[in-house]
C-alpha cells in the first residue's frame, strides 16, 4: 500500500515540532491515506498480446473455468494466460452475447454471433449449434427491425440501447423458463405457460435484469424493483440496493450477463458488485475504485470470486484483469525517509516501531498514520539490525559499538555503554539474560536488570560474525555464524559445530518445539533439524529461496519465507512430508503484482518478521514494511480440469475417441497443446506430464508456461498412458489429473494373426526342413546302410576269406606237418632200407648169396612200389588243393570212379587175399572234383587193408532225404580192428574246433581225407560198427 502524505496536518505537525524542540519525547505526527486504486493490480491485454482485436464485447465463464472473450472478430478463450482464439469458426464475424443453457441441469453457455449463430461452449471447448437455422433468421430479420416485436436480451448495458425499441424484452433462463418484459406488464413463463404477471410501468427496457429466478428493475432515481414468483406472482416489490451510495444516472452504468448471473453497477467511478441476500434483496459491494468506465468504454464484466478477479472488457481498449492485492506496505512519505527497514517491533498491538524511530500506526480500514519519536531518531546511526524487547518491556537498540536501553515507550534511554568491538546481534534469552554477539570478540551476555551494561563472556569455543541466536529447551543455545551453526550446553560450556551445516551463512532459526528446528541460510536455501535428522528443503526452480532471510508460522500450519525475490507459503505439513518420504512440496510465490513496492525483502537482523496476537504478518524489504493477514490466502484453489486443445500427428489434427488415441506404428511425432484455467499467478501453477507403459514407475516432466505442449518421439507399438498433472494449491483437492491412453498398432507382421502365421509357417517349414531332413538323413542312412551293409559283407567276406585262408592256412599248416611227418616216417624208412640193401648188394655178390639178393630185391622193389603210390597220391592230392577247388568240379559217375581207384588194391588184395565189393547205381551222378574225390576213396581203402589186409572192404551209396532235400550217402565200410577212440573224435570234430590228432597217429592218409572233404563240402563220419563204417554225405 503506497501512503500519500496530508499536507494539512504535516504542517500541523512542523509548527508541533518548533514549539517543542528540545523535548526529547517530542515526535512528528503524519497522516498518510492513500488512494483505493492502488490496492489492485491491473494487467492489460491487446491485441498486442493475442486477443484477435481490440473490441471485447461480452466476458463469461465456462464449468471449466476458462474466461470466454466475444469480439467483432470472434471468439477467444482465456486460461489466465495465454489466448486462443476460435479461427476455425469461418461463419463467425463477431460474437454480441452469451446465452446461458436453457435445459434443466444447465451445464454449459452458448456464444451468440451478429447472425445469430450460436456456439456451444463446454469443458474449454467450443462446437457450433446448427440446428433453429429458421429461429436464426427470423431473429436475424427482427433484430434490424427499429421497432421489432420479440427482442433476446444481449445482456447490460445494450449495445443498441437508443436506436432499437422493442415491443418486448425476452429474458430467458434454465427450465426452460423465461420472462417477457413490455412497458407495462411483465410475465413469467414456464415452457409455454405463463405461470405470473406483473403490472408494472417502465419507460427503459434496458433497466430489467435477473439474478437467479428473479427480476430487477432499477429506475434513474435508483428504485429496485423486485419481482419474485416464488413469494407472489402478481405483486412487485419495492426496495433499495443496500451500501450504494450517490446514484445518478448520468455517472451509473448497469452491467448485467444473462449467461454468468452477474450484475454489477458502476457509480461515480466505482465498481459495485450485486450481491443477492437470501430474501432477494441486492446489496452492493464494492469491488474497485479510481478507474473511468466511460472513457476507456467498458462494454462487459466478469468477477472471479475465487481469486477476487476483475476481468473488464472494453470497446476499444482490450480486456483489464484486476486484482486485488493482498499485501499493504507500509512507508514513510516524507522526502527523506529512510525506507529499507529490517529490524522492527512492536509499541503497542496497533503500532510498529523501527530503529529509524518511525512508528506506524494501522487502522481496520488498512489506513495508517506515521509518527517520528525523535529519540530513536537522534540515535540512530544506519545500523537498524537490532531492535529487541526483554521481558520488562523495555527495548534494546544497537548502533554498531553503542548499546542503548529504553524504557518501555522507546522515549526514554534508561542506559547506555560503548564498546570496543562492534556488536553484530542481540537476543532476549531466558532468565533475564540478554545475550550479545560481537564481530570479533564472540559471544556475551548481561543481566537485563544490568545499570551499567556490562557483558560477561561465555567461556567457550570463540564465535565471530554472530548472525543469530536462539535459545531452546534443555539449557541449549544455539549460534549461527557466517561459518556454519554451533550448539552450546550451557550447563558445562561444552560447543558442538553442525557438520552437515559447516561454512554455510545461517541467516535464521525457528524453533516452535523440542526436536524441530527450521534454518535458513544465505545462498544454501532451508534445512530442517528434526528428531536429530537434518534434511535439505527443496527450493523453487528460479532458486529464488536459496537466499531465505526468516521463516514465520501462522496459526493455519503455514510457513511464511522472505527472500531477495519475493516472498514464499509453504503448508508446514507437506515439508515435513518432505523430510519423511521425499514428497516434493507445493510453494506459492508472491511478487510485486501483490502489493510490494519492491521484490528485495530483508533479513540478517532481530527480529527478522513481526507477528501480531490476531495473525498479521509484517516483514521487512528494501522499500516499506510490507503486512498481511495470512488468513486471506487459506482459500483453496479450486480445481479446474486440464484440456487437450489441440493433437497433431506430425502436421495432420487427430481426435481422439474419448481418452483413447490410436495410431499405426509407423506415425510421425506427436505434439499435445493443453491447457489449464488458472486465473492466478503463472508461477504458482505447476503442470507435469509422465508417459509411462505398464508395470514401469512415472517420471515426471514440468511443462513450461509458453504454449503447455508436450512432444513425444515416435513410439514402439504398444499401450502407454499419458497423464497430465495440474497442481494449484496446497490440498489434495487443488490437483487435477488427466489421463490419456495412447495404443500404438503393431505392423501387421507384429498383429496376432501376422505372428500366427508366421509362426505356423514357422513350424511348417521347421517340419517341412526337418522332414525334408528326415527323409534325406534316412536317405542318408540308407546309403548309409547300403555302404555299411556292402562294405559289412565286404568285410564279412573278407573276413570270412581271412578265416578261410586262416583256416586253409591252418590246413596247409598241418597238412604240411603232416607231410613231412609222413615223408620222415613212408620215405625216410624205405630210403634207409634201401640203401642199406644197396650197401649190402656187393657183399652179397661176393659172397655169391644171389638168392637171398633175389628175395632182397623184391622186398626193395615193393617198397620202391609203395613209395611211387605215395607219391602219386601225394602229387595228386597237391595238385587239387593248391588249384581252385571248385574250378575242378564237374558232372562225376559215383560207380565208375569207385571201380577206376579200385582197381590197383584189387591186385594188391588179390595178392593180399583181401576183398571189395562195390554196390552203388551205376546211374548216380554227383557234381564234384574227381581227383579229390578219388584221393579220399583212395586213401580210405588203402586204411581198410592197413588195418586188416585180408579183409573185407563194402562200398555202398543210398540216397535219402533232409529237411525235405535229397542226399546221398556214400559208406565205405571194414571189418578191421576199428579206430581208437581219439581217433574218431579228431575225425568227426569240425575244423573250426581246432582239435589236434593224437600225439601217437603220425600218418598222413586219414589228414588228406579230413582236409579234402571239406574243400568238397563233403560231411565226413567216422563210427565204430564191426570195424569201420565212413560216411560221406553229399548234399
């Protein structure tokens, strides 16, 4: 609040102050009122600014919130502050009322064009009506008329008042419901029903408006009239707008909206606003002074009565938002007043008293009267850091090295002392002790009962540059330092230093209870000390409270903070929600347009704010003493929802269905234009957006005041939810949420069906590959197969060679031992024999003994014999073994080659007296090799007669039949001795059992039988039956 001075008494209080000069109490006395304008704030807006021209014709609100501006250009909406104006609406040329809804639960206005279109406006947005095009141009057609029949109601005042004259004057509201005003009688309607009637004499059809569902009727002289069908239906009342002083109609405008239910009348250039009591009377409040109506052509208001907002349209000038401040600063107007205040206190509940020894003495009306108590002003000296009162009530000033005590009107000093060192604090502790700090020497107290003022030291840690002390419960005194915080006990001296607040400026401490403890501090912003924890606050975005002079708690749990940029609310509550869990604190910033002369607050002197017993708050700055009464900012803030004007799609406008937008995969950027009707400061607005996918934690974003537009980067397909915070005040109730989903199409090779079939063709082409596979592994594997069952019967016939060789080198191998066993025993013999008998001839001779040379020789020419059939049989037997066996083999008469190896043991047996008989078909013919067949009936005669010489030898062959295939058996049978048992079973045993001849058979005839038959495939059988009985079967 800025004080003019009253020259009249300012004079007054000169000739005061010549006649008493020399009086040491004597004071200077001013009265300062001030002009009422100046306790608003006044923005103005142009087109310079965003409106689409200058001509605001009509101001109403919607259930959003958001101020709606007709225009000739259009329409244009306002949040508080930014415009957007309506360009789409091509038909609209320019807007002349606002309609209210006529349905039973109204919920939205609807704008009016000069053509009387109409645009329905909801929710912050706007869609034009085309249905009543009929109505329209009939409407269209009786608004030109001078005198039309039906007139619609545009609101007050009438644009067309003076040059149009209608028959009738139609005030419609909810219901639908409407009343018809004519020169002489006034009718209430209900639908088509007139429900009552009123007789009633007007010259001015332009005085009626409605508040609610009643009629007003001011006459020039400032009659009300009031007609209300719920208390009579025929009657009119007369009253009297209670608080309206001076009503002339040269210097009255009425100002009515039959869509925003206002009704405002401006009188000798103040705004009054219409209240209706709750009998239907109209009361008027004054809402704002020092401001021409008609000159700057003020067409339509609209009062906010949440933020106590002025908003006025004019003809030529824009739109004016008014504010009422909330903050009085105190000055002192004289020419060479010192106004930068930082200490102060309080004279008595209604006055402040500065070391400038100014003294401001408020009224209720927010008035105040200054007063100059010329003994402070003698004594002060530039240093007004310190101005503290003990508990007697006296006041101690300091003046850098002089201390002054003064009684308890500040009139009188009691004492004083001077000191070496300057002082830099002072502070009233507990037990009448008055502590004092000192820039070099450190910390001292007194006695406040002290007379002459001397200070002992505390004894302890040194203190320089002491910027505050505070004393708390449990003997505890704390100091602050332009070097950090130290904890004193006073009980024992013993001094704690605050690490985590080491080299920071402590600029004040609030201590309302044990465990709590509030620092600020000069460039490092506020700290908490609670329950032994330190917590740093969070500080604003323009870090305006990192240099925090005071803290002061007003008896609603809010904390009030000054700073060098204005001054800071905090709900109390919600920082030690901080301190606790993290949650980040709502601030509300107040600046200028509040009512400080200037920004810059102070701070760094006692006390640092002043806190009146009702709740008033003063604070000290750089020019005047600014004071409120927080309880003006208690009202919450109420909320208002967030809007999404606007959604592009790269540069295409998209809508979305609902809260829903869904888009392919492949779009482009998406950008978001929202808004947000907040009528108060911009900077206490804070909106933040988080996009979040599900199961993931949301990060938030601060979205700037500029344009409110959020971008988002192409997205991956999938859902995201997109959600918008607004956040106005300091409850729960001032937040508002808004949520959109945002589905992001799959390419159509990530659709489910896409993913179906390619997962099908998937494990189609997996089984076709792995049959494909299959059959060329088993493919494979049969070759496979094919190569190992060759190559297996390629080495199962080598092996089988191998064996066969093995065995026919087993054969040979033993054929040969038996050879050379035979050549020792059929050769060796006869040789040595016949050289003997060679050796023995000359002898013989000589002897004349010719008869016994004869019997001799023919002894040797029978071995001679013997040993030339061995070796026939023996070059026989070779020559069939060492050749193909069967490359020999051919169609073979049994009998004939029987009697043909017969025929030489005939003459041998004949000799011998032995016998064979041969009784075999002379057909039987077998397919074999003739020589070793021949070698083995050959040699098994010739053991027949080894055994017994004159024996008998039967060959017989008889054909039978196994597993149903003929063979035929060929026995050669002896009535010798017969073979040992060995013998047979040496004989009869397979070659692969490897049974070895006895030791003592050294012949070789019965090997050359073994080994022959089985190179003919010939099964051999030996068996003792009256000798021996040889089998050979032929299969």
């Amino acid at each position: 609040m800025t004080i003019t001075l009253n020259l009249p008494k300012l004079i007054t209080s000169c000739l005061q102050l010549i006649l008493f000069i020399g009086v040491p109490t004597a004071s200077i006395q001013a009265q300062a009122p001030h002009p009422a304008d100046l306790e608003y704030h006044i923005q103005h807006y142009t087109d310079e600014n965003g409106l689409p021209q200058n001509s605001v014709k009509k101001i109403a609100q919607d259930d959003a919130g958001f101020i709606w501006l007709g225009t000739d250009a259009g329409l244009s909406r306002f949040d508080g502050q930014n415009f957007k104006n309506f360009d789409e609406f091509n038909f609209i040329r320019g807007i002349h009322s606002f309609e209210p809804d006529l349905s039973p639960s109204p919920s939205h206005i609807y704008a009016v064009t000069d053509r009387y279109d109409r645009v329905r406006i909801n929710g912050g947005k706007a869609e034009r009506i085309r249905d009543g095009e009929e109505l329209n141009e009939a409407l269209i057609k009786n608004s030109l008329l001078p005198k039309p029949k039906n007139y619609l109601t545009r609101g007050l005042p009438e644009p067309v008042a003076g040059s149009v004259y209608p028959e009738q004057l139609l005030i419609p509201f909810s219901g639908p419901r409407t009343y018809i005003c004519s020169t002489d009688q006034v009718q209430y309607m209900d639908g088509h029903q007139v429900v009552a009637s009123y007789n009633f004499q007007s010259d001015d059809l332009w005085h009626f408006f409605r508040i609610n569902d009643k009629l007003y009727h001011i006459s020039d002289s400032g009659q009300l009239s009031i007609m209300d069908p719920e208390k009579s239906r025929s009657l009119v009342q007369s009253s009297h707008i209670e608080n309206l002083p001076n009503f002339k109609t040269a210097n009255t405008i009425i100002y009515w909206s039959n869509a925003t239910n206002q009704a405002f009348i401006w009188v000798d250039k103040t705004l009054f606003g219409l209240i209706q009591d709750n009998n239907g009377s109209l009361k008027a409040k004054k809402l704002f002074t020092g401001f021409d109506f008609r000159s700057r052509q003020i067409q339509s208001i609209f009062y906010d009565q949440n933020h106590q907002t002025l908003f006025l349209g004019s003809l030529t000038e824009g739109l004016f938002v008014i504010k009422k401040k909330g903050f009085t600063t105190l000055t002192n107007p004289n020419l060479h007043a010192d106004n930068v205040y930082y200490a102060q206190a309080l004279l008595n509940p209604s006055t402040i008293i500065t070391p400038q020894g100014y003294l401001f003495d408020l009224k209720p009306d927010q008035t105040y009267h200054i007063q100059e108590n010329k003994e402070l002003g003698d004594h002060y000296n530039t240093d007004k850091y310190s101005m503290v009162r003990d508990s007697l009530g006296n006041f101690w000033v300091k003046s850098f090295t002089k201390l002054y005590k003064y009684d308890s009107t500040a009139t009188k000093i009691i004492a004083q002392r001077k000191f070496v060192d300057g002082m830099t604090w002072l502070y009233p502790g507990k037990n009448n002790r008055l502590w004092i700090g000192f820039r070099l020497s450190g910390l001292y107290y007194m006695d406040i009962h002290s007379q002459d003022l001397k200070p002992k030291k505390l004894i302890g840690a040194p203190f320089t540059n002491i910027t505050w002390i505070q004393e708390t419960e449990g003997e505890a005194l704390w100091v602050g330092t332009d070097k950090g915080l130290y904890k004193v006990d006073l009980r024992n001296k013993n001094t704690v230093r605050i690490k985590q607040l080491s080299a920071f400026f402590i600029r004040s401490i609030y201590s309302p209870q044990p465990n709590e403890m509030w620092i600020t501090t000069y460039q490092n912003g506020i700290y908490l000390i609670k329950d032994n924890k330190i917590t740093k606050l969070p500080i604003d975005q323009n870090r305006f409270l990192a240099r925090s002079h005071c803290m002061v708690e007003d008896s609603s749990g809010f904390m009030w903070v000054n700073t060098n940029n204005g001054l800071f609310q905090f709900k109390k509550q919600a920082l030690l929600d901080y301190a606790a869990n993290k949650t980040i604190p709502y601030y509300r910033h107040y600046n200028k347009s509040n009512g400080f002369n200037i920004n810059e607050f102070n701070g760094g002197c006692q006390p640092c704010a002043l806190q009146w017993s009702n709740g008033q708050i003063s604070f000290p700055s750089m020019n005047g003493l600014v004071i409120f009464n927080p309880n003006q900012f208690q009202s919450i803030q109420k909320p208002t929802p967030i809007v999404i004007d606007e959604l592009l799609v790269g540069k295409r406008v998209v809508k979305p269905t609902g809260d829903t937008l869904t888009l392919d995969h492949d779009h482009e950027q998406i950008k978001l234009y929202t808004s947000n009707a907040y009528l108060g400061d911009p900077n206490n607005f804070k909106l933040y957006y988080s996009l979040r996918s599900a199961g993931t934690t949301p990060e938030w974003y601060r979205l700037e005041s500029a344009d409110y537009s959020i971008t988002l980067s192409q997205l991956n397909p999938g859902n995201y939810t997109l959600i918008i915070r607004a956040i106005g005040g300091f409850d729960k109730e001032s937040v508002v949420t808004k949520h959109l989903t945002i589905q992001i199409k799959k390419p159509w090779f990530q659709s489910w069906w896409a993913i179906g079939m390619l997962l099908l063709s998937t494990l189609g082409l997996i089984i076709l590959f792995f049959n494909l596979r299959l059959r060329y592994a088993l493919k494979q594997n049969e070759l496979l197969e094919g190569k190992i069952r060759e190559r297996t019967l390629t080495l199962q016939k080598t092996v089988l060679d191998l064996k066969d060789s093995q065995s026919e080198l087993l054969k040979q191998n033993k054929l040969h031992t038996y050879i050379i066993a035979s050549i020792s025993h059929d050769f060796r013999s006869p040789l040595k024999f016949i050289q003997a008998w060679m050796t023995q001839i000359p002898k013989t001779l000589d002897n004349g003994q010719t008869d016994s040379l004869r019997s001799s020789s023919l002894i040797a020419e029978k071995t001679l014999r013997n040993m030339m059939r061995f070796t026939e049989d023996m070059t026989h037997y070779l020559k069939a073994i060492t050749s193909e066996a069967h490359s020999g083999w051919s169609p073979v008469l049994l009998k004939p080659l029987i009697e043909n190896k017969t025929t030489l043991f005939k003459s041998i047996t004949w000799s011998n007296k032995g016998t064979i008989e041969i009784d075999i078909d002379p057909t039987i013919q077998i397919q074999t090799n003739a020589n070793l067949l021949g070698i083995v009936i050959h040699n098994l005669i010739d053991n027949a007669f080894k055994a017994k010489p004159n024996g008998l030898v039967h060959i017989y062959a008889n054909w039978s039949t196994k597993f149903s295939k003929p063979i035929l058996e060929l026995t050669v049978q002896d009535n010798g001795p017969g073979m040992p048992e060995d013998l047979l079973l040496w004989l009869n045993s397979p070659t692969k059992d490897n049974i070895s001849p006895p030791k003592n058979y050294q012949g070789l005839g019965l090997a050359m039988v073994k080994s022959a038959c089985e190179t003919l495939g010939v099964s051999l059988r030996y068996h003792n039956h009256h000798g021996t009985e040889v089998t050979l079967t032929f299969d």
